[in-house]
C-alpha cells in the first residue's frame, strides 16, 4: 500500500535545495487547508570575528577574542622535560609582557 502526500513550500526553499544546501524548518498540517506544509526557520548565519594577534612566540602565539586572550606553545620532545620547562617559563614571561604592552598602547 503506497500513500502519496503533497508537501506545500515555498519557491526559495526549492532554490536553495536545488543549490546543494540544507534547510532547516518545520513540517506541520496546515489547519485551514489540511495540507503538510514546510516552513523554513529564519536563521541569521554566525559571524565570527577573527582573532588579533597580540604577539608571535619561538614556539607559539599570543591572541586576543572579543571574549579570551589565548596563548598556544608547542614545544619539540627532543629538547628534554629540564629544557622545556624552561622554554615554557621564558615564553609565559615573553606573553605576560606581551599583554601589559598592549594595555599601555591601548589606554594611551
């Protein structure tokens, strides 16, 4: 037994389908006509801001977000666990002053 119901959108639903997109929305029984019916929802796309770099370090970065202030190291294993934790006292200490500059350059 086959059942063949109609879905009711509308034109730029079909637009965007025949684009490749995905369309999210949705699907109800229309009360005064009785049809199924897909209503796509309204969605604002995100606009994510790019992060300013405060500063490149030896082994790594300093960024700043609306939100954070984020500092990325990546250290080569064959230096040694002695030598690494030095690399990372001296990058930690370079990022610190990294920031206080930048505080006086922007209240200035």
């Amino acid at each position: 037994m086959n059942i063949k119901k109609y879905i009711e959108f509308a034109e730029e639903l079909l637009n965007s389908l025949a684009e490749g997109k995905h369309v999210q929305g949705a699907l109800y029984r229309d009360e005064i006509t009785g049809r199924i019916t897909f209503k796509a929802y309204n969605c604002k796309p995100r606009i994510r801001l790019k992060d300013r770099i405060v500063r490149y370090l030896e082994h790594g970065w300093v960024k700043e977000s609306p939100q954070r202030i984020k500092v990325y190291e990546s250290i080569p294993k064959e230096i040694g666990t002695a030598r690494m934790m030095g690399v990372l006292d001296r990058e930690v200490k370079e990022a610190k002053d990294a920031l206080i500059e930048r505080e006086i350059i922007d209240f200035v």
